[in-house]
C-alpha cells in the first residue's frame, strides 16, 4: 500500500520497542497549513509594488505563481519571475530590491491552518513540550506563525535561518539539536511531524529523531524512503491524524497552562 493510499500503523505502545515520547517537534509550511495561500497572498503584493515601477502587475503575479510552483524553496524567484515577463537583466538590480523587501515585509491580515491543528496543538503541549522548527527568512516565518494565530501555542520557535544562514536549513541537524536544547530533551524522547522526506525525514535520521510524516502540501506526492533519505516512523494524511496516532504514546497530563506562552 503507498503513502497515499494508507498509513504504516506505529508498534504497539505496550512493547518495550516503542519509547515514551517526551517532546514534539512540528514543521511549519504544509504541515500546520497550506503554504499557497500565503504565497498567494505575497504574490498579489509583490505584483502591485512591480505597478508601482511599471511593470505589469498582473503578469508579475502569474509569473511568480509559475515560478514558485517548479519548486518554493528553490531561491531566487523574483529574479527569474521578473526575466519570464521581459524585464532585461540589466534592470534587475533595480527592480528586485523593492520587490524582495516588500516580500520579507509582507504580514498577511490571516491565514487558515489545516483542519484541527489548533486543538491537536494544544492536546500535544498539554502533555509534552513542544516546539516549531521551520526554515524561511526570519520575518516572514514569523509573520506567518502570527497570522494563524499560532504565535503563543509554542514553547519554542526556531528558524533555521537565524541560527546562522540558508545553509542550515533542513535536513542540517542544527535546528532540530536547537530545538530540542530549548525544551530539555533528549533525541531519543523526541518526535518531529513534518511534510518533507528531503528536509523534515533525513533530518531527523541524521539526529535520531523519530518522524511522523504528513501527506499534505507541495510535497505530498513525493515518496519517502532511501533515495529522499530516510523512511518515516509513521506516515498519515494530516497533522490532526499525526496528533491522534502519537498522542497514546504521550505521558499523562504535563501542565493546565497549555494555550499559555510562557516565552
């Protein structure tokens, strides 16, 4: 049976093979939420700040769109969105600074997580410790985690990027080790749910964390496995699914403050 069509079914929690789980670690883009309305939303931003240099703005945002979909994390997508629609390489140096910053400046009014991630949350921090381990330009993963209204649920938030640079971005074992500093925890009492096998799977095989990978997302239909890295411990359909399947596993209730921030 695929990923798609199923879910591997965890040990059984009663044998001594299966650890308690002391802490969660949670990705952020298509795992609480879709990541297209948020680009969606940016996309229609940037293409009025091209108006206002006169480009067209509705080309800009098609562009954009086009280019994010062959890939979001892949960088420079102003740069080659802008090249689609006809503005020659020599301008770019202009017109590309307005538009990144109105990127790393852009603070959606809302978006909307995933159905029953808020109260799965609030299960899972009820019990454990729990933290968010996402990669992006520092603002604007904030921007995001205020937007969804998940800017208090976490007892820790790290952005990969400002522990040093891209380059520590998922699957770099950096930001996973940060995490887990920051709540107290060892590798081996800890379980991340990401969308990822390249990022959010490798990354925890290369820690030894255990992962709940969740089909939703860009990156739904990539498979898991040797050639992406690593398999997960558990693959199910949405983070919801991911919070039911772990939450046995959890240890009795850690604290009443759970929809606190206590940063």
């Amino acid at each position: 049976m695929s990923e798609q069509q199923g879910q591997r079914l965890l040990p059984d929690p009663s044998t001594s093979a299966v650890s308690a789980i002391t802490a969660v670690t949670v990705d952020l883009d298509d795992t609480l939420y879709p990541q297209a309305s948020f680009l969606a939303a940016a996309w229609e931003r940037l293409g009025a700040v091209a108006a206002e240099h006169g480009l067209p703005a509705a080309e800009v945002r098609a562009a954009l769109a086009e280019v994010a979909a062959e890939g979001s994390d892949r960088g420079t997508i102003i740069d080659r969105a802008l090249l689609l629609v006809g503005v020659a390489p020599e301008r770019l140096r202009l017109v590309v600074p307005p538009l990144v910053e109105a990127f790393t400046s852009f603070t959606p009014d809302r978006l909307d997580c995933y159905p029953g991630v808020l109260p799965a949350l609030l299960r899972l921090r009820s019990r454990v410790p729990l933290a968010c381990i996402t990669d992006g330009t520092p603002a604007v993963q904030r921007a995001k985690l205020a937007a969804l209204g998940l800017g208090d649920v976490f007892d820790a938030v790290v952005i990969s990027d400002a522990l040093g640079g891209r380059h520590l971005r998922k699957p770099h074992p950096a930001p996973f080790h940060a995490a887990l500093a920051r709540l107290g925890c060892g590798v081996e009492g800890a379980v991340h749910v990401g969308d990822r096998p390249s990022k959010d799977v490798d990354g925890t095989r290369r820690v030894g964390m255990r992962c709940v990978r969740v089909l939703t997302g860009e990156y739904a239909g990539e498979p898991s496995g040797p050639a992406a890295g690593a398999e997960p411990w558990l693959t199910v359909t949405d983070f919801a699914a991911a919070a039911a399947a772990i939450e046995p596993l959890l240890p009795p209730r850690w604290r009443e403050d759970a929809g606190q921030s206590e940063r």
